[in-house]
C-alpha cells in the first residue's frame, strides 16, 4: 500500500468541493488503492473502530463521493472522480 498521507497529499481531494476530515481523505485514498478493502482493514489502517468507518463511508456516500457496487460480500467500491 502508499503511504496514506502522501497519497492525500498529492491526490487533493478539495476538487470535490467539500473539505474532508484526515480519516475521510485516508478512507478515500485507501478506496482509490484497494476498492474490495473491508470495513474491517479500513478501521484497521486508520486506527478508529469499525462503527467510526461506517459514519464516514455513510457521510461519503451522502455527499455522492463514493459508490458500493454490489453485494456487501462480493462487490466493491467506487470513488468519484
């Protein structure tokens, strides 16, 4: 995996418009770099609980940032451009 922090360094994340908090911009760059990730390695690598990554994948798909395609089991994730 990058290093999270370079990889929202370089990547912006402020084109969507919206300012993010550090553990939404490392959810994101984690999505970009492995869309079949699980709640559970995503709460793993930004070291906050399972629930904490739940709100933010919730907040994320309210403001339309990222998309679940399929099953809950089998699909994957979508990150807007």
């Amino acid at each position: 995996m990058p290093p999270v922090q370079k990889t929202v360094e370089k990547e912006g994340y402020e084109k969507f418009g919206e300012k993010f908090g550090e553990n939404e911009l490392k959810v994101i760059a984690l999505l970009r770099y492995n869309s079949k990730i699980t709640v559970v390695e995503l709460a793993e690598k930004v070291k906050i609980s399972t629930r904490g990554i739940e709100k933010i994948l919730q907040r994320l798909k309210k403001k339309n940032i990222i998309k679940r395609i399929g099953s809950a089991k089998g699909g994957h994730w979508e990150v807007k451009e």
